[in-house]
C-alpha cells in the first residue's frame, strides 16, 4: 500500500501539567519514524485542551471533546479517530490504560495490533514492528498483514521528539459516546500512591530488593537516595510480599515495567522476573554483597559490597560533586 | 452463574532461552499454568466459596500438552476443562476469537483471563477477548465482587487505582495482589483425574499478525565490578550518574 492510501500516521498525545508525557514524546518520535517510512505525515489526536499542546509538536491535530471516564469511551474516541481521517495507523505510548485501549480498537478496526514495538518501520507497504516475548529475553519480528494497525510503543524504546518549527493546527474531530461507553462507572479509589515522581516517568529509578533487611532501610537509604537523585522508588517482589513497599512500586513480570536513564539496584539478586521489568534502561548499577549475584551478569557498574556500606558513602560522595 | 477462567500453558522463567532458525527453543523448561492465570482460578473459587452457586470452566488454547495445566486449574478446583487444540502459535487477537466462540457457547456471565501472559509478555488477550465479545472489562483488577447483575472491583490505573462498576456478562484480567491462589492438595489432584476435560479442534482464524523472525535478546553491558573499599564503588557509580547526565 503507498502512503496516499495509508492516510496519516495518528498517534495519541497525553498531557500532564503543560507538556506532554514523556511516553507521549516517545510515541511522536516513534509515529514521525513510522511516517517517514511509509512516506506519509504525522497527526496528532488529543483530549480538549490537550490538543493546543500536541500542535506544538504536530502539524495537525485532531481534537476529542467531551470523552466520558474510562475505557469504553477511549476506544470509541481512538476508533473514530481513524474513521475520521482515513488514517490507518494508530501509534499511542504503552501505558497501562493505552495497553488496555489499543488491542480492542485493533478488534474494532479489523485490524493488526503490534503491542510494545521497540523499532518500526514500513516493509512492502505493511507496518513491521519488533518486540520483547519470553520475559523480554526474545527479540520477535512482527508483520501487520492488515490494513489497519495499531501499535502501543514501548516505554522508553523510543527518544523523545522534539518541538516542531512551527505550531500545527487544531481540528476539532466530532465524536458521539453512546450508551455502550457509559456502562461501565468510574470512581477514583482510596490508596494511590502518592510518588513524588511517577516511576514510569522517572529518569533515575533506585529499587530496593531483601537485601536492604528492612523497610527502615528503604527510608533510610532508598528514598533519600532517590531524592538526591530526583528519582523514583521501586521495589522487588520479595519486598512488596514482605511488606515493606507498597505494590505500586514493583517493578517486574507482574509489576511495572521501566526503562531509566539509570537504574540503581540496591540489595537485589536479579531474578528473571525482576529484570524483565528494567533490563532496557539506558544504564544498571548494582549493589549487591555476593559476587555470584546473578545481577552483575547484566550490570553496567557492579558494587560488590553491602549496601548498609555502600550508600552512605554514595550520599558523601554526591554532596561533593 | 457460569464462570469461565482462560488458561494457558507457559515455560516456567528458570528456563534458559534459546533461538535456533526462528524458533524459541526453551532448554530443560518445565510448562506450568501460567501465574497470572492462577489468580483468575481462585478468584472464580472464592467467589464461589462466598455463597454464589457458580460453576467453573477452565478454557485454553494451545497444543494438547496444554491438558496438564487444565488438570492444575482442576486441581485446584474448577469443575470441568475444555481445551481448543492448535499447535500454531495464534496471536492474542486470533486466540481471542478462538476462545469467544466457546465462551458464548458456555453462555458465561463471568470471564476471568491473566493480565498478562508469561511468554507473549502481552496484556491483551483479556480487552481483545472483552471487545470481541462486546462485553465491557476491568483490566489489572485487585479485588472484586459480585453484586447481582453487576461485577464491583478495584484497579490499577495508570496512576493510583479505582473502582467500577460493570453490568454482568463481563470480562476482568487479574494480577499480583487480586489473591493468594491456593496450591492443590493431593486428594484435590487424584480427583482432578477424573473431572471432565474435553479437547477439540480450535476454529479456524486466520491472525492479523506474522512473526517473521526471532532472535535473544542480548543487551551488552559493561560490567565493571569493584570490590573492597566502598568508598571506591560509590566513586565508580558517581562516575557514571556523571556520564549519565543524571
Ligand atoms: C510468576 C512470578 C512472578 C514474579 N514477578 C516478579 C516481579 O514482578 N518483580 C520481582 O522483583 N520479582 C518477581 N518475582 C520474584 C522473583 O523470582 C524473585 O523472587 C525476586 O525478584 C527476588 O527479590 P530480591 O532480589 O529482592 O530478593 P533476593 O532474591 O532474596 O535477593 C536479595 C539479594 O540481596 C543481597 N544482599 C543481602 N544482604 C545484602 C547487603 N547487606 N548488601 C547488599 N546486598 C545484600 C543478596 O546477595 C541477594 O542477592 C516473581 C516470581 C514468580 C514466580
Ligand atoms: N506460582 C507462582 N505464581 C506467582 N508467584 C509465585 C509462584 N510461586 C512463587 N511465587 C512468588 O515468587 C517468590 C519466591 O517464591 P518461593 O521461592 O516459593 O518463596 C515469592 O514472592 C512468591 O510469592
């Protein structure tokens, strides 16, 4: 298929405060790199005011007004995004909702979904993307064979894209919630954690595992370090299971997945489960007091020493920097 | 109320991992019921146990290995199992509409699948089979209860967690936190033995998605190791936050 009957490359923007997600950059970096394969052009969509935002990276945007709470309406909206334009490919970050979205939109359309690519690109007319299987220790080659793909980038597999010369324009894009998007009701619930930097987001993540012997630890050795770094807190999950950290902080199979600049691990062996969830960021340092450790197998700087040790003369060390 | 819990059959994560031509080839691996999984087992069983006259199905996908992880979920206590054979390796989306025909034919009110399958690292069977179905869903789930009609849980959002509220039938994806699944007690696997598991062949679909190729996954690290001093290990990562930018 050439990029004429393509249409545009959509991808999603979300907004926090006044600019967008990191995610959200890594997907418009992701969708540009699409578009030029497929040689077509990038729109963005985007939620009400969010949409002035998106335009200072995107030369249009379409604009969704009015979106009821939750899935239901979301898939109604990125649906009909596609509809609208005639676009046929729908880049969005991989966050936990968009991980939830973007599948039943890829059923709604038809279509091809291509879940957490980490490259993509354009072969033969067909979206071609690579992902992580198998604990993120399998590197699969993925084909679109439909017309339509959607595709949910994964977080931090992409750079994030920088500003536009110029500001885009914004489209308002009509799209009408039925009753079918309200069935489901949505409260906000008691117990968020509430992190000082969301873990997902963080440039700098410090995780604590058993090693630390006890949650005063965390709060005497973890989270300060984290401050000092601007970073965010996780944790393993023979931590969460002890007790010592809430689960919103695990990182793992079955906790977060996170992709830093730097990734400090403090007091944690390195089980596959725990680096399925880190093993692409940008940088791993260890601490852990057994050599054998399988962490130091995948580390790019490896303390071998007890962390009760180590840290505080991190702390020294950074104060006079 | 019918509850049916999907399953799968997953190499358990001490396995090393290999690539030979395309293929994943999983030495010494042992295939388990996938973790995630076991959670929507005993969430239909306490469900159960709180006094809801419920039976429960286990359904799976996969090669006719795939029994041995439905004689688990029998084990621990569903009531019968039913396996829809393939040895091709579908996608989510097309094991998705294999899985939808025999949950509309089991007449279900309730569909429990994993949050996120082991092998696939993939969260979206559990959507892909809700919107098949055009049944709504609650995704990454950590508590929930049968009110009547209507399916009251608790779930992670991307940030923070909340409650819905959802007509019945309907799909919910479980994870880490939902509950402590229980371990089959022997007597429970002697009489897994003898519980119904029907196998037959999956309907045909044809996926949306080709694997092309596959390769591990091999990210070069540096690894410099310091040992003794801890003042010389701080300096090192101080070094490297320096480079980092961080
Ligand atoms: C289905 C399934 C899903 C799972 N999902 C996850 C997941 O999402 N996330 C996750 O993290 N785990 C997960 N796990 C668990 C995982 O297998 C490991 O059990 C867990 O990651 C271990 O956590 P840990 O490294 O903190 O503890 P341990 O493995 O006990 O390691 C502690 C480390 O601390 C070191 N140490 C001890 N004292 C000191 C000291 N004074 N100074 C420095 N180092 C010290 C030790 O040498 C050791 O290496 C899962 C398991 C299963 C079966
Ligand atoms: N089948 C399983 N599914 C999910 N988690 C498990 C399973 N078996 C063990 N774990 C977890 O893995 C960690 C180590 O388990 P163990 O070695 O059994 O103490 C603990 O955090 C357990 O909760």
């Amino acid at each position: 298929m050439s990029g004429a009957e393509r249409g545009p490359v959509l991808v999603w923007v979300d907004v926090v405060g006044t600019e967008p997600t990191r995610g959200a950059l890594q997907a418009i970096d992701a969708a540009r790199r699409l578009a030029a394969a497929a040689g077509t052009h990038v729109h963005g969509v985007a939620a009400g005011e969010d949409a002035q935002v998106a335009a200072r990276y995107l030369p249009t945007v379409h604009r969704i007004d009015a979106l009821p709470d939750g899935h239901d309406a979301r898939v109604r909206a990125w649906h009909a995004s596609l509809d609208g334009t005639g676009a046929t490919m729908f880049v969005v970050a991989g966050t936990r909702t968009a991980l939830a979205v973007a599948p039943r939109v890829a059923v709604r359309a038809g279509g091809a979904y291509l879940e957490e690519a980490v490259t993509l690109t354009v072969e033969d007319g067909q979206v071609v993307a690579e992902r992580l299987t198998q604990l993120q220790r399998v590197t699969e080659r993925l084909v679109a064979e439909a017309t339509s793909a959607v595709v949910t980038v994964k977080v931090g597999a992409f750079a994030e894209a920088e500003p536009a010369e110029e500001l885009g324009s914004v489209e308002v894009l009509d799209v009408v919630a039925d009753e079918r998007d309200r069935r489901v009701t949505v409260r906000p619930h008691e117990g968020g954690s509430g992190a000082a930097v969301a873990l997902e987001e963080a440039d700098v993540v410090v995780a604590g595992g058993r090693g630390l012997g006890s949650a005063e630890a965390f709060d005497t050795l973890v989270i300060p370090l984290a401050e000092r770094l601007g970073g965010a807190v996780g944790a393993t999950r023979a931590v969460v299971d002890a007790e010592w950290r809430p689960y919103g902080e695990q990182i793992g199979q079955t906790g977060k997945t996170v992709a830093p600049t730097v990734y400090l691990a403090l007091g944690i062996s390195g089980a596959v489960q725990h680096m399925s969830g880190m093993n692409r960021s940008r940088w791993i340092v260890a601490i852990n007091a057994d050599a054998d450790a399988p962490i130091f197998q995948q580390c790019d700087v490896g303390v071998i020493n007890d962390v009760h040790a180590v840290v505080p003369e991190l702390m020294k060390a950074l104060e006079e920097r | 109320m019918k509850i049916v819990t999907v399953i799968r059959r997953v190499p358990d994560a001490e396995a090393r991992v290999r690539v030979e031509g395309d293929d994943v080839v999983l030495t010494g691996a042992a295939w388990v019921l996938d973790g995630m999984d076991e959670y929507g087992v005993e969430e239909a069983l306490r469900l159960r146990e709180s006094g809801i006259d419920a039976e429960i199905v286990a359904l799976a996908v996969g090669p006719d290995a795939t029994e041995e992880a439905l004689r688990t979920a029998l084990a621990m206590g569903a009531d019968r199992a039913r396996l829809l054979t393939t040895d091709a390796a579908p996608d989510p989306l097309t094991t998705a509409r294999m899985l939808a025909a025999a949950i509309q034919e089991e007449e279900a009110d309730l569909v429990l699948v994993g949050g996120k399958q082991a092998d696939w690292d993939s969260a979206a069977l559990g959507p892909a089979l809700a919107e098949t179905l055009g049944w709504p869903v609650a995704d990454w789930t950590t508590s929930l209860a049968v009110d009547g009609d209507t399916l009251q849980c608790v779930h992670d959002a991307d940030v923070g967690n909340e409650a819905l509220a959802m007509p019945l039938p309907a799909v919910v994806t479980t994870q880490q936190g939902l509950n402590d699944p229980r371990y089959p007690t022997l007597p429970n696997i002697m009489k897994a033995k003898r519980k119904e598991l029907r196998a037959e062949p999956a309907p045909d679909a044809s996926a949306s998605v080709r694997t092309v190729s596959r390769t591990v996954e091999q990210r070069e690290r540096r690894r410099t190791l310091i040992e003794g001093d801890p003042r010389e290990g701080a300096h090192a990562i101080v070094s490297l936050l320096r480079e980092a930018g961080a």
